[in-house]
C-alpha cells in the first residue's frame, strides 16, 4: 500500500511527497476527484474506489501540534494510502482512527519541519498500518454494505464509525464514503455515497435516500417500462410520473418501496418537530427581544443620568480651572511687575553705587594730596630745626 503526504513548511507553500520524500506534483489521477469533492482546508474523510481492484483513503487538515509557518498559522497534514481490495479492512480502520480523532497525533509525529525543498520531512515509516495501532478486530467483513445514507457530521459520526466497524464497502466504484464539514447535500447524493456526513445537513440521524436501481444500493425492483422511464429520478419524481401515466392491459404497476411509508413518516416527523422548534425559537426570541429592548431602554436612561451629571461635574470643574487660571495669570503678572521693579532698582542702585565709588575715590585722592603736603611742610620744619640745633 502506498503511502503520500501533503504539508507546508515554515516558509514554504504547501506540497505532496511520496515515500522516498520527494515532491511531485499530484500523488494520484485518482486523487482529483477526491480532492473535487471536499474542501481540503478543512477535515476531510474519502474512501473512494476508482476501480474493481483500486481502493484509496484521504484525510486531511490534520492540525500538526507545534509546528507553525513565518505568520504564527498552524501548519496542518493531509494523507493519501493508495491500496486494493485486500486492503480494505486496513482502510477502514485508518478511516475509524481519523473519527476518533486519534490519527493526527500519529500523522504529527510522522512530519517534522526539514530545511530542504519542501521545508518538511516525513518518516514513512511510522504511517505504515503496523504502526498506527490499529483495531483490526473491530473491523468486520460479513455484514454487506445497507443502502446509502447521509446525516449530520457532528451528530452521526459515531453512527458511522459503527458501520465502518460492521459493514463491509459495497463492491462498486466511486465515492464510498465522504465527511466535510462543508460539503452539501444535492452533492453526496447526487455522488451516490455509501456515507455522507456533513455539517450542511440538518438531520440528526443517517437517513437513507433513493438512489438509481442499476446502483448495487438498490433495495426491492419495478419492473416493466416504467423502470427505464424512472431511472436517475428521485422517489418523489418517480411516484408524480407513474400518477400521470395512463394505465392500459399491457402496463406494469411498480410496487412502492417497502421503507418508503416509514421514511416518509419518520421524514414528517422531523420535518414538524423542525418547526415547532423553529417557532418556539421565534417565540423565545421575540420576548427576549422586548426584555432586551426594555433592559436596554433603562440601562440607556440610567446612562444619560449619568453622562448628564458627569457633564455638570466637568462644567463646574472647568469654572474651577478657569479661576484657577486666572489667578496663576495674575501671579505671573505680578511677578513680571516685581521682575521689571526689581531690575529698574537694580539699574538705579548700580549707577548710585558707581557714582559713589567715583566721588570716593576723587574724595581719597584729594586728601591723600592734602596729607602729602602737611607731611612735607612738616618734613621741611623738621630740617629747619634740625639745622638751627646744630
């Protein structure tokens, strides 16, 4: 059985390898319409069979635990096992562990970030079905596959988990078995699935639906012309035709269905407990709306109350401030006065004081001549005297 996976690498855009890890372009022709029938960005579940002797199962958007690109996005896996019809215990039980939501684990351990052309790097090895601890004993072969049913992912997927263990797939080929999220309705029956689960679907258990009678899903058979005439249509479309046609001798009447009476009584029950719940909910959304409008109302009055006051507050705090302003202004002016007081007697008092130190030192200079003089007139006297005692 071959194994291919896809993963991106820290700042390398996403890729396929195969088991020698290298990448190629598409692992499978085979791989197109699988891929066509799913959002591979989301998680996915294919089991397809291409051919009598062909049997492949994809998974993917397996998150990977801590391996992220350059923006901080998660980094998810997506895998491809290509086997044949011995391998479809195998398949199943890959498939069961991606349900239980037990595969990604083993996938993450598998891929590791690489600086190489892909920027990962896969050890084959451990995806190989003897090292993914499977239940093959779980798995069962002696229950054919039942009629195609479709149902809601979150609500039937343990329902489906249960036929993968005790059904066999049926033996003809396309799509056997799709989950997306994301996939609708029309498609998974217009595929013929064997399942089909997805969130676009409302019904909480697996419904069967019609499906052509040359389908091996097929259950019961019509016969004469109207069996050729009624091939491709639904149960609904079928019934309007056999109603207008006219009934002779040599026509044959195809007998209805034997599920069809309690599919559609069951379908009806759904389809009225669907709107009772529709209209309790328009109920309980209409009070709850008044509640909140009159809550609303009141919390919004109780909210202008208070803007209100906080407005009288911030008015009364502005007349403060003004005041406040007012004062500082007037202090500055002052000080400015006092500054420019303060400098004019500053100038006033320096030329006094200049003009002082000149009148001093003009003043000390005229006695200091004074001094001199009566120093020399007594310096003379003293001469004379000297002169006269000798």
């Amino acid at each position: 059985m071959e194994v291919y996976v896809q993963s991106g690498g820290v700042s390398k855009e996403y890729s396929w390898v195969n088991e020698q890890n290298q990448p190629i372009l598409l692992p499978d022709d085979d791989l197109k319409p699988m891929l066509n029938m799913v959002d591979s960005d989301y998680f996915s579940v294919v089991i397809y069979r291409p051919k009598e002797d062909r049997l492949l199962l994809l998974v993917t958007a397996l998150p990977s635990k801590s391996r992220m690109d350059n923006r901080t996005r998660k980094i998810y896996n997506s895998v491809l096992w290509v086997g044949d019809t011995s391998d479809e215990a195998t398949l199943r039980a890959i498939a069961i562990k991606a349900l239980n939501v037990k595969l990604e684990e083993k996938v993450h351990e598998a891929v590791e970030s690489e600086n190489n052309d892909q920027g990962f790097k896969v050890d084959f090895d451990k995806l190989k079905s003897k090292n993914l601890e499977l239940d093959l004993n779980a798995v069962k072969d002696d229950k054919p596959a039942d009629s195609p049913k479709v149902g809601n992912l979150s609500a039937c997927n343990k329902e489906l988990i249960e036929d993968l263990e005790k059904y066999a797939l049926p033996k003809n080929k396309g799509m056997l078995v799709v989950v997306c999220s994301t996939v609708s309705d029309d498609i998974l029956k217009q595929a013929k699935v064997w399942r089909g689960l997805s969130d676009e679907i409302s019904d909480d258990d697996l419904s069967p639906f019609e499906v052509a009678k040359d389908d091996n899903f097929r259950s019961g058979s019509t016969t004469g012309n109207s069996t050729s005439k009624n091939v491709g249509k639904s149960a609904s479309d079928s019934q309007q035709s056999s109603s207008r046609s006219q009934i002779t001798p040599n026509s044959t009447i195809g007998f209805p269905h034997p599920n069809r009476t309690s599919q559609n009584s069951g379908q009806t029950k759904k389809w009225l407990n669907l709107i009772a719940a529709f209209i309790l909910g328009l109920v309980i959304g209409i009070i709850a709306n008044q509640l909140w409008y009159h809550f609303t109302e009141n919390q919004l009055q109780q909210k202008i109350q208070s803007l209100k006051g906080d407005i009288t507050e911030l008015e009364q705090d502005k007349d403060s401030l003004g005041k406040a302003i007012k004062i500082k202004q007037q202090e500055i002016k002052a000080y400015e006065k006092f500054e420019s007081d303060s400098e004019t007697r500053y100038s006033h008092f320096r030329d006094e004081v200049e003009k002082s130190y000149e009148s001093f030192i003009r003043d000390s200079e005229k006695s200091k001549q004074a001094l001199q003089s009566e120093i020399n007139a007594l310096q003379n006297k003293a001469n004379e005297l000297n002169a006269k005692s000798s």
